[in-house]
C-alpha cells in the first residue's frame, strides 16, 4: 500500500467512527507537553503516512546522497578539506574551526527537508549534524497511540514509528565512546541570544535523553569556562559538547571569541564535540551544487546517480557565467532573470529560511536586484519544485495541506519530523514563521516465515 493510499484509508476509516478533527492532538496533549518540544504546541489533526516501499526507498536514497556529499573533497579537491568549504562559500573564521577538529568520516547524523511532488520526494536542503533539530518527534507518535482509533490502524496495516531521540542517543554514544549511566555530563550548548528561545525544548529532550542513561544539561558557551585542561560547567567537567550553536554564529562580531576556545580544547583533547563544525559544511547548499552539476556525475556511482535523480532539483552557485541547464548551455544571470517563476535563491549557509528569496513571490526588479547581490556572496539558485499538498481533517472539512517531510539519518532511517503550512504558494516552511507540525508512521516488512 502506498502513501497516498494510506492515507486515503485513514481519511475513511477516522470518518466511518466519527473521529473529529481535533481528538488525537487533544490526547495527545493530554500525554505531553507538546508546548515544550520542538511542536511547540501546534500539531497537525493527523500523523503522516509511509509505505515500507517507500520508507526503505527513501532511506536507500538519503544513504547514497549523503555518501555523495561527504565524498566530494577527496573526488573534486584531492581531498582539500579547506578548499571544498571555501568553493561552498564558507568566510575564512568558518574555514578555520571546520579544521580546528575534523573526523575520519563525517558523522551520519542528517535531517532532509523534502517536498513530496507527484514523481516522489525532492531535497529542498540537507541539515547536518547535531544543530538539525526535530529530534523529539516521536514523542507525538507516542501520545497519538493513545487514541484508540490511531492505535488500531497503526496495528492492523502493521505500520511502525522511529524514535529519532533513542538514535540521537544511541549516535552520540557511538561517536564519543560513552555509555549508559556512565557519569559523563554532555553539555548541549547554545549560541547565547537564543538560547532562550529553545530552552524548554533543550531540556525536555535532556529529562527523555535521562530515561536512556545520558546525563544532558542545556546551557550556552557563556557558561563554560576552561581551565586545568578541561572545559567546565560551573564545578563539574565535560566530558561531550552537544553543540547547538551554529557555523553561522561565527559571523557574528561576538562569535570567533566565543567558539574558537572551546574548537581549540576539543582540538587538544580536553572535550569532545557532537558533531564538530566539519559537519555543517555537507549541509551547506553549495555543496548540494556540486552534486547537481553535471560536470560531476562521472564521478558518482550508478547508485549514487540514481539517488540523486530522484532526490535532488536542478541546483546551482549564484556565479557569473554559463551553466547547464537541461543540457544546454546558457548565462546564469540571464537564466535566472527570465525564468524567475521557477527559481529561489538560498543561502549556502543558513538555516530556517533566514535569506530565502522564492522568484515567483518578488517583483521583476528586487529579483533582478538580490541576483546581482548575490553574485558577490554566497548564494545558490535552486528550481522551484511545486509539492503536492496532502488533505488534514478540519472543522470545515479536510483541507489541503503544504508540507516539508523532514527525513532523518542515523545510520539508517532515523524517523521523521513533518511541518505544513497552508499556503499553496509558500517559499518555506518553517516552525518560527508560525508553521505546524505532525509526526509519521511507516510500514514495516513482514516478519520472515519461521521469524
């Protein structure tokens, strides 16, 4: 059974037994403080669906792509680490703590943010490492399931969820030689203006990570201190650094005196880092560039290559010059200018839609004006891909939903967070614009005969 087909059967049954649109977040709500996770309180009246086809496909596919990326500095630069970040528009402060601590292999920790178009999943952009946010999203599925309806669905079309947060915990430990109950702290730092903001969230993750044996407490690098070669919070030393401070922080006029102390004692060994700078640099959109340009692909695998086509829309840098468009050759600028409807420029480098500009939602002119802007900076051009909105029961009905699957990767499949927004024509979708939330069940393989 597809996803759709899922849902159609979901949609149908919830009517058939009278399910009213607001009954499974209200029980939810009713399990957990949904205001104190990463929900914030605003949840989608039903979870989304994945068939085990389609999950293991996109699974298979993430794996791939995320293989692609971290390949790139050895295939495109002779395994020039500070050359790749600069050629994805990384400033020089970002360039130096990428290298301050760097490991063997990039850490498979990767939230994709996907927009489901009728062909099947698309990659709007690649969140990296430990800042990817979301983790605590099983925590809905968990509170839906006591809603009797959802519990028999989910039992009789034998569907299944992932808890993101075990796999945090379970990546963590993996990655920092730690254990249950071990005593190491893990300090989840924050970048000091905003830690306000995510608190609540920061600590309800740190009371279910506590529940798994992992000792977190949230705070930010004003609280550290350095000293007797160790990295302090208030008297006790720590052993891991959750960082939730960003790489873009280090263009604040605070943010190398800030950071650069603490890269350097995980540089020396005094602490470790989940996950170090290095990993935001395969989320940058810059380097989803290099993938999609064709004058990459004999570099790929035939795997690869069919991942990415399926994956990944037409991208380039924001650069003067020619690119390849459809297998023609033609000036960006101009491209760009004419075909405004079906482009958005991006950051290469930000997060949560900060400096997004979708074509079809700016005038003639500003579009022409934050082009050339952006041809100095780092920027790239992506095609529009137009999702399919999927149907949420409503107190008028079912009404359509726009929606942003976020796809985690831990490994393997790590779960999924869904956010959705209303309006059809949206550059983003994003929970600081006012966007809600939703979590996913997918179907499981059946159990092999004798199992």
């Amino acid at each position: 059974m597809r996803r759709n087909e899922l849902t159609e059967a979901y949609l149908a049954e919830a009517a058939a037994h009278g399910v009213g649109p607001r009954e499974l977040v209200d029980v939810a709500s009713r399990e957990v403080d949904l205001g104190a996770t990463t929900y914030f309180g605003r949840c989608l009246t039903r979870p989304v669906f994945l068939s085990q086809a389609e999950q293991a496909q996109l699974a298979t596919d993430l794996e791939n792509l995320f293989g692609a990326l971290t390949a790139l500095p050895g295939r495109l630069f002779g395994g020039d680490v500070a050359a790749f970040a600069r050629a994805v528009g990384m400033t020089e402060d970002q360039v130096t703590a990428i290298l301050r601590v760097q490991s063997d292999r990039p850490t498979p920790f990767v939230r994709a943010d996907l927009y489901p178009e009728l062909s099947g999943f698309r990659v709007m952009e690649l969140n990296v490492g430990s800042t990817i946010g979301g983790g605590d999203n099983a925590m809905l599925n968990r509170g839906m399931l006591a809603h009797p309806f959802l519990a028999e669905f989910v039992r009789a079309h034998s569907l299944s969820y992932v808890d993101t947060l075990a796999e945090v915990a379970n990546t963590i430990m993996a990655e920092c030689g730690i254990s249950p109950g071990d005593g190491s702290l893990i300090a989840a730092v924050d970048w000091p203006p905003d830690v306000e903001q995510f608190s609540a969230v920061l600590h309800t993750s740190a009371a279910e990570l506590k529940k798994l044996g992992l000792e977190l407490i949230p705070c930010h690098l004003g609280h550290l201190s350095l000293h007797d070669r160790r990295v302090w919070l208030g008297d006790r030393p720590v052993d891991v650094i959750y960082r939730v401070f960003l790489i873009e922080d280090l263009l604040h006029p605070d943010g190398p005196a800030l950071i650069d102390p603490v890269l350097r004692a995980a540089e020396r060994g005094e602490v470790k880092i989940f996950t170090p700078m290095e990993s935001q640099l395969y989320g940058s959109k810059g380097a989803l560039a290099l993938l999609s340009d064709e004058t990459n692909r004999h570099l790929c695998t035939p795997a690869e290559l069919a991942s990415l086509d399926r994956l990944l829309p037409w991208t380039r840098m924001a650069r003067p010059g020619p690119v390849t468009v459809d297998g023609e050759r033609v000036d960006l600028l101009e491209y760009a200018e004419g075909n405004r409807e079906n482009l958005v420029l991006k950051p290469t480098a930000r997060h949560g839609g900060v400096g997004v500009h979708a074509g079809w939602l700016t005038e003639a002119e500003d579009w022409s004006r934050q082009l050339r802007a952006a041809l100095t900076e780092g920027f790239v051009l992506q095609r529009r891909v137009r999702p399919v909105p999927e149907l949420f029961p409503g107190e008028r009905g079912l009404e359509p939903w726009v929606l942003t699957w976020g796809a985690y990767l831990c490994g393997g499949y790590g779960g999924m967070w869904v956010r959705g927004t209303t309006d059809p024509d949206t550059g983003g979708v994003n929970m600081a614009t006012g966007a809600s939330a939703t979590c996913c069940f997918h179907g499981v393989a059946p159990a092999a005969p004798g199992g």
